[in-house]
C-alpha cells in the first residue's frame, strides 16, 4: 500500500516540477525580453492583434515621410514664388520711372534690366521642382500625397504656370514711357495673381501639418495599444519567478522524499525475503 501512495506522490512531484520549470522558463523570458507575447503561441490573440496595430503604426510613419517630403516641396515652390513677386515689385518701380522717362538712353538702361528680370522669372519657373515636376512651368499640374493609411486618404494640389507668358508680362515694354504706363497695369494683374498663389500654397502647407498632427495622434494612440499588448508587467513577472522558484524547490524535495521512501521500502523488502 506504501508502494502504490508513494507512486501517486512521485507522479504529482514531477508534474508539479514540470510545471514549476515552465513557469520558470516563461517569466524568465519575459523578464529577459521585457515582452509578454514573445511568440504567437503566448498569447494568439493578442499576437493578431498587435500585428495589426504594428502594421498600422507603420503605415502612419510612412504618411508622416509622405507629408514631410511634400511640405519641404511647398517651401521651394513658396520660395520661388516669393522671388517672383519680389522681381515683378522691382519692373514695376523701373515701370513707374519709365512712365515719367524722355530720355532714350535710360529708357533702354530700363529696358535691359527689366529683360534681366523677366529672364529671371522664367528661369525660376522652369527650375522650380514638386518632385520630379516643374510645376511652375507647366499650364496645369496637379499633385496627390497620401496623407492617411487608407486608399482615398490623399491630398490633391494644384500648380499652375508663373512664366512670363502664363503672367501676361512677356511682351511688355520699357522702351517708350506710354509703353511704360500700360506695363503698370499687367504688372499688378501679375502680382496679384502670384500673390494669390502664395496663398494657395500657404493653405496646401497647412492642412498637411494638420494632417501630419493627426498621423502623430494616431501613431502615438496606436503604440500605447501595442505596448500595452506587448509588454510584460516586470513586476508580476518578479513575482510568478519567485512563486514558480518556489514550487520548484517543494516539488523537488517532494520527490526525493518519495524516492527515499521507495527505496526504504525496497531494502526491507529484500532484507525480508534474504532473511
């Protein structure tokens, strides 16, 4: 009877060790990791769910790099547009000195720096680049960002051209002040129209930093649901450690117990039949 009661212990002890060395193993690894889920089968559900949630704040830090690049863009077409307005001021005041102007010489001093001028602007126009488009230089260009994680999350931008043809300001002329007078009105329809430009730029930039707001929300709400999936609680990890350790040890010593009594038994059984 001691022999069977004596089995039935020994088999608890090695379950009980057994279950001590996984728990054991599975806090130790969480402590080590700093991961509650360290493989799927940990925890299958969270796992899918966190996948999912990583893919996503991947997704959104791509938008942010989308946003970025095209913010940095608009800079170079404000840029460009601000030199424009800056050169078609400066025509304007030689125009308004042409306009008072008899003297042929300086009319043509007027006229070679307003050529300069106007080269310049053209020369801006084409240089002027929203990724591989010269967007100043083109009669219509239409550029889309992808500012959400989802298909039709985009943001679509129009440019048009700011050329000394598509300003009206390519065949005025300085060379006579009446030529001069009728320059002042085409050079203000031109300034108002780049200004307005510049507006429109200005908008595009700042609904892509309220839409960059919004994928850094995103990305941060996002992370804290990761982690909160993801991440072990190192302090209850410390303490199922300790409690597993301590399951060990009693069940080790359960079983060499239930050995010593097995072979307790075995002696004076062979004592008995030598005997």
């Amino acid at each position: 009877m001691s022999t069977v009661v004596d089995s039935k212990t020994t088999l608890v002890a090695l379950q009980g060790l057994r279950s001590a060395n996984a728990d054991i193993n599975k806090a130790s690894e969480r402590l080590a990791t700093g991961l509650r889920i360290n493989k799927a089968g940990d925890d299958p559900a969270g796992f899918g769910k966190a996948s999912a949630l990583k893919a996503q704040i991947g997704s959104f830090v791509q938008v942010k790099k989308n946003i970025a690049g095209a913010v940095s863009d608009l800079d170079k077409v404000g840029g460009a547009l601000t030199n424009i307005s800056d050169f078609l001021v400066e025509m304007r005041t030689m125009a308004m000195a042409a306009a008072s102007e008899t003297d042929t010489g300086i009319l043509a001093a007027y006229q070679s720096s307003f050529d300069e001028l106007r080269t310049g602007i053209n020369q801006l126009a084409a240089n002027t680049k929203f990724g591989d488009d010269a967007v100043l230089s083109a009669a219509t260009t239409t550029k889309t960002v992808q500012i959400g994680i989802n298909s039709g999350e985009v943001k679509s931008m129009s440019f048009t051209a700011a050329t000394a043809t598509a300003l009206s300001i390519n065949t005025l002329s300085l060379a006579t002040a009446a030529g001069a007078r009728t320059a002042l009105s085409a050079l203000d329809s031109a300034i108002e129209t780049i200004s307005s430009r510049l507006a429109t730029v200005g908008g595009y930039q700042a609904s892509l930093e309220v839409s960059s707001e919004l994928a850094d929300a995103n990305i941060l709400s996002r992370t804290t649901q990761y982690r909160d999936i993801m991440d072990a609680d190192l302090a209850v990890e410390a303490t199922n450690l300790a409690a597993a350790r301590i399951r060990q040890d009693a069940s080790t010593a359960v079983l060499a117990q239930a050995n010593s009594m097995n072979r307790t038994i075995t002696d004076y059984l062979l004592s008995g039949a030598v005997g």
